[in-house]
C-alpha cells in the first residue's frame, strides 16, 4: 500500500494490535482473514495502512486491491487482477506464474497454452495454488479495501479462498458497513465468512471524545483552543476523517452542515487548476492513471505536476506504486463528483470514454469505456463497448459479470439507431447468448425468462434455423426448471421449423433436445424414432457429441439400460466421443448416467469410481455449477451418507457450499440427513425448509420430502410422516413422467415407522378402532411402496435400494397389522446388506425387537451389538438411544456403550485427545506434553482405535459429541 498519512495514529491501538497480532499468527503457521468493518471516513484505510507499515517493517510484502464503484459496471476480478500484476511484477515472486497459467488470462499475460476460458473453478484454483507458492517464495498479506463495491465474481473468488481454507497467508478486507442496505450483496457472504473458524471480524467504532480531542491537537499547526476542539469534537462524532477535515476547513467551516460542505471548502482553497485535476480525477473513479489524467486534464507537464504537488500536499490526492493516484479518502471524490455541473461531468465522462476507445487500452476497460459512455450519454459507444466487456468477462471466467454486460446491451440496443448498431450481431442472438450466460452463472430461472424474450423477438422474418435455435434452447432451459410439458412442446416447435432434408447441424440438436423432453413427459416411443433417426444423421455428418447425446438417450430407452454392463459400455462410449469433440456438457452427461447406473445396481465401487472421473473432469473444466455436475455432487454426497462416510459427507456439503449456485441447494442436501441421524432434528428442517422457499426445483423438493418425512418420523409423528408423504407426492408429480416418482418407496417406508408404532400402541391398549384405523393408514402407505418398486420411473425394475426400501415397508406394514414379524425383518435386513450400514442398522434394530417378542434373546442381542456398532461409529445419537431403551427393557447383554469404551482412555490418552481438540499436529502434541511426537503418534492412533474413529476429525467430532473434551472459547472481534 503506498498510503502515505501525515496525521499521528490515535485511538486504534487495540484494534492494531489485534492486526498485528494476526500477522504474528500467520508467521507462527496460522494464517488468518480479518474483515474489517466500519462506517465510511471512522479509519479503516487509515489502520490498515499502518498494519501494512508495520508488515512491510518486519519483512512482509503487501499486495493490495482495491474494489471500485462504477455504477452497475461490473469490472470483474478487479481487487485480484491488481493484487496479482502487484506479485508478477516483483522479481522475486514472477517465477512462481510458470506454474499457473490459468492465472495469465486474469492479469493479459495469456499464454497458448492457458487452459478454456470458461473453467471458472480451474481460474480460482490455480489462483489459490498460485498465492500459495507466492507466500513459500516471501511472506506475504492480502489487503482488500472497499469490498463493499466489490463485484460477484471477486466475492465468488474471496469466498472460495475462505471458505475452502485453500489461503495459506493472512489477508485483510474492509467494508464500509453504511453502505450494507438490507439487499445488499454483500451480506449473505459475509454471514458465510464470519462463521468460518479462520476468520475474525474487527468492528472500527466511532472514537472515543478523548481521542478525537487528541487527535484535533495533534493535528494542529498551532495550539487548538479547548473551544474549537469541544466544537469539533461535538460535530465529528467520532469519525476520524470528518474532525480532520473540519480542523483544515478552520476558520470557514463555520455553519457547515455535512461533511461534503466541509471537504468542498478545502477543496476551494486551492488554486483552481488544481481544483480542474480534482474534478477531472473524480469522474474517472477513486483512482486513475497518470497517462490518462495527463490526456484528460490537457494541460502543460509542468502544471500538471505542480497542481497533483498542491492536492498531494494537502492529503487530497495519495500517489501510488503503479504511477496512478487514488483520492485519500473515496468521501472526498464523491463531494468533488456531486458539485459538478450537469454539463461538465457529462463532457468529461465522454472524455474518458474517447480516450479508453483509443488503441493500447487493455480488454479490461471495456467495462470503464461502457460506464463513461452511458453517463456521457453515447449510448452507441455504450453499446459496443458492453459487448466487448461481455467477451472479456467471458474470458476471464465471470459469467455474472458477462451477464450484466450483456442485459446492458439489450437495455440499449432499442434507444441506438440501426446504422449505430454492430453489425454483426442481432437481438435475438444477444438475447440467447445472455441466457447461456445465465445458465452458466448458475440462474436456470433467469435463463428461461432471457430465452422467452429471445421467442418473443423472433418474428416471422427470424431465420427458421435461428427461430428453431431459439426454441430448442428454451425447451433445454425449461427441462432444467422441470417445465417438462413446456419443454416438449417448445422442442417439437423446434423440430416442425426445419426438414430432416437436407440433413443439419440444427435439426440434429433440435432432434437430440425432442428426444430428452419427450423421455420427460412418458413419450418413450416418439424418443426412440426421433433418437435413432437423428443418430443415423449425426453419424452421416459426423457430428461426435451429437452422437454421443443420442446414444446416451437411446441407453435410457433400451432394456440394456444404465444399470446394465451392455447399457454402461455403451455409455462408456458415448463419454469418450464426447470428450473427443469436446462437449463437456454430454460428457458430463454420460458419466452421470453411468455413475447413476452403478448407484442403482448397487455396485457401490464403480459407482465411486465414476463419480470421481466426472467431478474431476468438472472441476478441471470449471463446470462444477453446470447440469449434471451438480448431479453428480449430489449423487457424491449421498454415496458419502448411503455408505456411512458421515463426517465426509457433512465436510464435502460445507465445502461446496461457496460455488453452488441458488439452483443448486439440493447438491449438499444428503447432509441434512446425516443431521437427521444424528438427531439434529430442528437444524435439518430449517436446512429443508429453506431448499423449499427457493425457486421451485424438483431435486430440492425430493430430497426436503425425505427429510421432513423422516424428522416426522423420528418425532414419534405418526400423522405429520403420512401426511408429509402425501403433499411430496403432489409435488413431485405434477412435473413427473409418471404418478408416483420412485423415492415414494422410501417415502413410504420412512413414514411407515410411526405409523406402525401408533397401531402397537392402540393395539396393546385395547384400542381396537384406533389399531384399525392406523392398519388402514399402513396399508394405504404400502400400497404406494408396491406401486412405486414395481417399476422405476423410466419403466425399468426397481435395483436394490428401491427393493430394500419396499422389505422394509413390508415388515413396518406386517408390524401395524400383527405385531414384529421375524421373517420379515431378516428379509429387511438381508436387502439394505447391499451398503447402507445406517439403514441396515435401523432393520436390525427392528428384527432385534421382534427376536425378544419370539424369545430368542441371545440373536436378539447379538443384533443390537451390530446395529450398536454402527449407531457409535456414526455418531447416530437417536439410533444409539433406541438400542440402549431395547437393552433395558429386554435386559439384553450388549456390547459396551459408547461411554464404556470411551472410559477406556488413559489419563494421558485423554490429554493427547484434549488437544486433538485444538487441532495441535502430533509435534506439537508432544511438545505439549513434553514427549516425542512419535509418542504422540502412537497415542493418537489408540484414541482412534477406541473411539472406532477413521480419521483425527472424526474421533474429536466423537469426543465433543460424548462430552470427553469441550470446545474451547472463541473470541469474538
């Protein structure tokens, strides 16, 4: 930071220390974030210059971004793009960008060899690895002021170096916090950071009276009267800029209302080229280049330089590093902006668009270009210069940013006259290619509105290829909304614009998007006509990745279908012609499907197998956001749950939680299962509720069903479970293919539980009408168990989930009938032994129940012992406490609970688990508790074995659930 301050530091010397303290912790090996918050001029430019003063004294390099406010403009990457020129341009940290050159694109250095434009998740991570090697080659601190103003691809950027713990050195970010009105964007993802245990946040205050009166006289030329001081004291209210300002207006701030009267005083004092810089200053931003001051101001060198002299001595104007100068305080350039004359800002904002359209300026002030043209009135050079914003947005990966560029341009299209418009583009198109931005920046809903007003554009002159495009994009669009029936009738649209003859492009992708939507809507023998038809053109034109697409479609509609080794070679090929042509989108397409296939046949291995490839793949290409990768995540994580990977599972959903986009809630949902299980009943529904309140979204409402069903459930809440189940299937199936989508037998089976315990109970107590009614409710449940595992909703037959979830409607609805059948239930039992050890353990404990009612009593234990170890190695809470009431009630001889084994540590062992706790390695462990780390290693590794923990996060995740340790206070700031 090249802030240079003539004004003594007063009154910030604990928050410093706390800054400074920071940087001591991340030399230690704990880096840290520190969000510095404050109401605009209380000091946070100030503290943060004297952090970095303080850093840069004790070896530390500063690199620092500024966030800028220009309007709706959105200049993406801003504070990152200047924070990594900074580093590329020092000789000791240039080395480490070989490296990394998804990077280049971000700071114009793109080399041939840089990686798709559109791998958003490829930029952020080569960034991340890049500030990693910078901080290996010198320390370092991140500086970010004004992430008020930020725009969202930055916060994306910032929140994934956070949130992932992926930043390896300290960095500290202000915002001003009366600028955060109620919908502003940057307050959900500050909610987000604060939570994040490597992140502190440091509230600025107003000052206290006592140090404003200080700071007044230390500022002071001359003694300051008590009189004077108690008057501006009065008027600063703690704000440190405001008592600066008011003690340098002295003595004509006197009936002075606001703080913009007292900075425009000063500024009237100074000679008036002076004044003309400032105001030309202003108009280009917070802060702006020499040579483009130098053009705009168009006055001698030599004036030039005596007028910045005048506004440098006076704090008005701080040069920087990089030849540029930025106003000392932002307050200062919006009163000189405000006073400006309507004429005068207008000519000087078209100034600064002439001169940003010269030859030389790089991509990245396209943006700036467009902002100064609107305000400059040139709405034609407002026009082109959005579009060319919108493509390097695109380039550098900002697909919100591409967005806004491109909504701008079609705001304008209609006020430019014809001649004015490029010539190379049309409505429509721009239209079209601002919902593929929409859909790439993770809005499906605001894809399908833009290509709805790409329909209503095309007139009956559109070119009927274009007119098709525009229908069959919006059939897609409409699929990924769950608007099936929509989506069909736009994609037949599609295909009745064009012949088959002569074969295209366009009738084949219009063919390939028909035949998904009529698979959607039950239209399986139109599908496979139109799919083979197109595949035989496909192949005729060569057309690879629209092979590949039907040959996918075709797998679903073929007895040799996904779950299928027939089905997953064909799929295998149609992934490898895909990737071959280059379309991640079928690629991702294809290995969804084949991971799905694998999940469904119950062939758990494979099915990991190729959820790894295809998130991978995602990931490299940065389309972890996109259709399919986000199923993908999703079936990810239910793997993770299905298997008993809890603690994983619950880390990956908090991991991705930074990059999904608001369509893409229902990728991390399997958490709020494992929430569930572990009796976090109240923080489950809240997460379930909160997938239902958005956009309305088919997977969402799946996976919120399960939850609130089964949280009935376990409630005990015979009639909410049953009820539950009856309105998730009014809204799965008003947009499903068939009546009853196939999670209705899990459904079922959930809400069966409490239902067959409310007929036990009535039927135990005599109750014959109650045990009828609830036997009726029973048998209404597993009728639509039966009719759901019949057949899976693609016509195929259930695989071995759907046909363990229906054993164990079966055995809930024998129990609401008759009592705890045997037979039942070790049918139940043998059917999740497929890999779902959760549910499994559920059915034992079931079968174990039944097992007492029969007296066989030593299989009766030996089942809660099973179930028992499964209950503790998942940290299964409610599970746990069912077993432990059965032991009692049955006087069974379990296995040890949970407490007895933890009752096992050693006292030294429970010392090496307490500070697991704090996340001490096992070197510092030892040095704790003055042994070898080695010792220590071996301490660590009995702890795990006695807790049944696979990993050190999961045997203090056990500790802190059994009341072994406690967490420790955490300071707020």
């Amino acid at each position: 930071m090249a802030q240079i301050f003539g004004t003594p530091f007063i009154g910030r010397e604990g928050e410093l220390a706390r800054l400074t303290g920071t940087l001591e912790r991340a030399a230690a090996g704990d880096p840290r974030a520190v969000l510095l918050a404050g109401d605009a001029g209380v000091g946070k430019t100030r503290i943060l210059t004297e952090a970095a003063a303080h850093a840069a004294a004790t070896g530390t390099t500063v690199l620092t971004g500024h966030c800028v406010d220009l309007g709706d403009v959105g200049l993406p990457y801003l504070p990152f793009t200047e924070i990594l020129g900074a580093a590329a341009a020092d000789e000791r940290l240039a080395p480490a960008f070989a490296a990394h050159p998804a990077v280049d694109r971000l700071i114009g250095q793109a080399r041939g060899t840089a990686p798709d434009p559109g791998s958003r998740l490829q930029l952020f991570e080569g960034i991340a690895g890049l500030l990693a090697d910078l901080a290996d080659l010198a320390p370092l601190l991140l500086v970010v002021e004004d992430l008020h103003w930020a725009d969202q691809s930055s916060r994306d950027l910032l929140r994934f170096l956070l949130s992932r713990g992926v930043l390896r050195l300290p960095l500290f970010a202000s915002y001003r916090t009366d600028d955060l009105h109620r919908r502003h964007p940057l307050r959900p993802l500050l909610a987000e950071l604060i939570r994040l245990p490597a992140v502190d946040r440091l509230d600025l205050r107003p000052m206290a009276d006592a140090d404003v009166a200080r700071l007044v006289r230390a500022l002071g030329d001359a003694p300051v009267p008590d009189s004077t001081v108690r008057r501006i004291v009065d008027r600063a209210e703690g704000n440190a800029f405001y008592a600066e300002e008011l003690l340098a207006a002295l003595p004509g701030d006197e009936g002075l209302g606001s703080l913009g009267d007292v900075l425009l005083i000063r500024i009237e004092q100074l000679s008036e080229t002076t004044q003309q810089v400032l105001r030309t200053a202003a108009v280009a931003g917070r802060r702006v280049g020499h040579d483009l001051l130098r053009d705009a101001v168009r006055l001698p060198l030599g004036e030039l330089e005596s007028a910045l002299r005048e506004a440098v001595g006076h704090q008005l104007l701080l040069p920087d590093d990089d030849g540029s100068y930025s106003f000392r305080h932002a307050l200062t350039r919006e009163a000189v902006y405000a006073d400006l004359l309507p004429g005068e800002r207008v000519r000087l904002h078209g100034l600064f668009a002439e001169l940003l359209g010269r030859p030389g300026h790089p991509p990245s002030s396209a943006a700036e270009r467009a902002h100064h043209s609107r305000e400059s009135h040139d709405l034609a050079d407002a026009l082109s210069a959005s579009l060319e914003a919108a493509g390097h947005a695109q380039r550098v990966g900002a697909p919100a940013e591409e967005l806004r560029h491109l909504e701008s341009a079609l705001d304008l299209w209609t006020a430019v006259d014809p001649p004015d418009r490029p010539a190379d583009t049309d409505p429509v198109a721009l239209t079209l290619r601002a919902s593929s931005a929409a859909a790439h920046a993770g809005d499906p809903h605001r894809a399908v509105q833009l290509t709805r007003h790409a329909l209503a554009q095309a007139g009956p002159d559109t070119d009927s290829e274009l007119a098709a495009r525009v229908r069959y994009t919006l059939a897609g669009n409409l699929i990924r909304i769950d608007h099936l029936e929509a989506a069909f009738t736009y994609s037949s649209e599609a295909l009745a614009l064009i012949p088959a003859e002569p074969p295209s492009r366009t009738w084949v992708w219009a063919a390939a998007t028909h035949v998904l939507a009529a698979r959607n809507v039950g239209r399986d023998e139109d599908a496979e006509q139109v799919a083979r038809q197109a595949l035989a053109v496909a192949e005729e034109l060569r057309l690879a990745d629209a092979q590949a697409d039907l040959m996918v479609s075709l797998v679903g509609l073929s007895p040799d279908n996904r779950r299928t080794a027939r089905g997953r070679e064909r799929l295998t090929r149609a992934r490898d012609l895909a990737r071959a042509a280059g379309n991640l989108r079928v690629e991702m397409r294809a290995l969804y499907s084949l991971a799905l296939g694998c999940y469904e046949s119950g062939d758990m291995d494979a099915c990991l197998t190729w959820l790894g490839d295809g998130i991978d793949r995602a990931r490299r290409a940065g389309l972890l956001s996109s259709p399919y990768a986000l199923e993908l995540r999703y079936l990810q994580s239910l793997l993770l749950y299905t298997l008993g990977r809890w603690d994983e599972c619950a880390r990956t959903a908090a991991a991705d939680t930074e990059l999904l986009p608001a369509a893409g809630g229902f990728t991390t949902a399997p958490a709020l299962y494992v929430a569930l299980g572990r009796g976090e009943l109240d923080a489950a529904v809240a997460g379930a509720r909160t997938l239902l309140s958005g956009p309305a979204d088919w997977m969402a409402t799946l996976v919120a069903s399960i939850v609130l069903t089964d949280a009935a459930a376990l409630r005990g809440a015979a009639d909410d479970s049953a009820r539950q189940v009856r309105t998730a299937i009014d809204a799965l199936a008003e947009n499903s293919s068939t009546t009853l989508p196939d999670v209705v037998v899990r459904l079922a089976a959930l809400a069966l539980s409490p239902v067959a315990d409310a007929a036990e109970t009535a039927r135990l107590s005599g109750d014959a009408a109650g045990a009828a009614h609830w036997s009726g409710v029973a048998e209404e449940l597993v009728g639509l168990a039966r009719t759901t595992a019949a057949r899976d909703d693609d016509g195929t037959p259930q695989g071995p989930e759907g046909l363990a979830w229906l054993a164990r409607a079966e055995a809930e609805r024998t129990r609401a009938a008759t009592g705890p059948d045997v037979p039942a239930w070790e049918r139940a039992v043998a059917a999740f032994g497929y890999g779902d050890p959760y549910e499994l353990a559920r059915c034992r404990r079931r079968l174990a129940e039944a097992l007492l009612t029969a007296d066989r009593r030593e299989e009766a234990a030996e089942q809660v012992r099973a179930a028992l170890d499964t209950a503790v190695r998942l940290g299964a809470g409610p599970l746990r406490e069912d077993l432990a009431a059965l032991v009692r009630r049955g006087r069974l001889a379990a296995a040890p609970a949970a407490d007895d084994r933890i009752a096992a540590l050693t006292s030294r062992e429970s010392d090496v688990l307490r500070l697991l706790g704090r996340g001490l390695t096992n070197r510092r462990i030892g040095e704790e508790l003055f042994i070898s780390g080695k010792t220590a290693s071996v301490h660590v590794s009995n702890i795990l074995a006695k807790l049944g923990a696979a990993s050190r996060t999961e045997a203090v995740g056990i500790a802190y659930r059994e009341g072994l340790i406690e967490p420790e206070p955490v300071e707020n700031g």
